[in-house]
C-alpha cells in the first residue's frame, strides 16, 4: 500500500521494479547458464595429480602452462581443432566428450575458471588459466 497515493501497487523482489498496474505475466528468472570447453594440463601441485592418461602426474606448474600455451597456439593458428586436441591432451574425464563441459551455472565450476568463462564470449579461446585442477585453456562455446 503506498502511503503517500493510498492505493496499492505492486512490487516484484526479484528486479526490484514497482509499479501501479498489476503484472501481466510471471517473471522470467534470469539465468547465467554458460557453457564452455575446456583443455586441462594437471601438475604435481594439482588438486588431484593423476588422471585417465597418467597414475601419477610430475610435472611442474610451468611445465602445465608451457604445454598449454603450446596447444592454445596450435588451436588459434587452426593447425588442429579444439576438441580434437582436448579429446588427446587433456587430462580431465571430459576429454572423451572434446573438452565439452556442457550447460553449469555461476557457483558449479572453481572460481577461477567461472571468471575466466565469464570474461570471454561465446566463440572466444583463453589464454592459460590456473585453478587447483591445473592449468586450463577454454573455449567458452554458449
């Protein structure tokens, strides 16, 4: 009830919009669905130092961005495709799928990979990025 007119009006807490007119229809609820591909290097000093490829992953940190710099200029020069070579090097289960991480939602992923995919636009490659899985290049494909 507005005290200042002495009718009603109609406020929605999801937008924060009020108005005198009821509303005509239910709100959509915004989504922040996004959807990438990513290649994952892992390291010794990764969360989990093993994968479908290696028991027991040695490599350094370096090493990881050294690789993935590597195979982010093979993709961007067009010498291979990106979910071939994801289907080949990564070292995430996601490999079998080309790197596909399919449809996730803001707070599913590491934050560091969230905000790298959030930086980017559909069609857009990363360069490295770190997370405690490993060092990562992404394709943000939705």
């Amino acid at each position: 009830m507005s005290k200042s007119r002495g009718i009603e009006y109609y406020f929605n807490r999801t937008t924060g919009e009020s108005r005198w007119e009821p509303p005509t229809e239910e709100p959509r609820a915004r989504t922040t669905k996004m959807r990438a591909s990513h290649l994952l290097v892992k390291h010794a000093g990764s969360r989990k130092p093993s994968s479908w490829k290696e028991a027991n992953i040695t490599r350094t940190k370096q090493e990881a961005t050294a690789a993935v710099e590597q195979f982010r200029e093979q993709i961007a020069s067009g010498q291979v495709q990106f979910a071939d070579l994801a289907a080949k090097e990564s070292d995430c289960s996601s490999a079998r799928r080309g790197g596909d991480l399919g449809w996730f939602d803001r707070g599913q992923m590491q934050p560091a990979f969230e905000k790298a995919v959030l930086a980017l636009k559909p069609g857009e490659l990363s360069g490295p990025v770190e997370s405690d899985s490993g060092v990562h290049i992404i394709l943000r494909t939705g």
